[in-house]
C-alpha cells in the first residue's frame, strides 16, 4: 500500500515540473491528499479495528456449505496468533 501511494505520488509530482500555476497547484494537493490517505490507512484504521475489538462476524460466504469450514477457521480466529502478531511484537 505504501509502494503504491509513493508511485501515485511521485507521478502525480510530475506535474510539478510543468510551468502552469494550477498544474502545480492540483500536484501540491493531489501528493498532500495521497500522503494523508497512506497515513490514515496505516496508523488510523488499524488503531481503530483494535479499539473496537469486536470479532468480524462471518459474512454470507459462512453460509456456504462448502465454505463454512473455511470461513469459521480464518474469519473466527483471535488471540496472540499469526504472522502480524509476531511482527508487532517483535
């Protein structure tokens, strides 16, 4: 996600270069627009999801019977587990 708003960023700096004010203007907006989303998509919202904290009740997709399994295994699961866990722990 990060990558990606760098890139828009970057290209969306390419207009930066032009000699027209209100290209340049759009460029400031769009690259402090793009800063703020990356920003509020890693910091804010999972700060949000933990402070909520309630379980995601499974979806439609549980009502599956093929899927069921699946869905209670992945979309039911919490505690100190998984990959994220250990990344943020350290």
């Amino acid at each position: 996600m990060s990558f990606s708003a760098l890139t828009i960023a970057f290209s969306i700096g390419g207009l930066l270069v032009m000699r027209s004010s209100i290209l340049k203007t759009i460029a400031t907006g769009g690259i402090i627009v793009t800063v703020i989303a990356v920003l509020s998509a890693v910091t804010l919202i999972p700060a949000i999801i933990t402070l909520l904290s309630s379980p995601v009740r499974p979806s439609v997709l549980a009502r599956v019977p093929g899927l069921r399994g699946l869905v209670r295994r992945w979309a039911m699961r919490r505690g100190d587990t998984g990959a994220f866990h250990k990344l943020a722990r350290g």
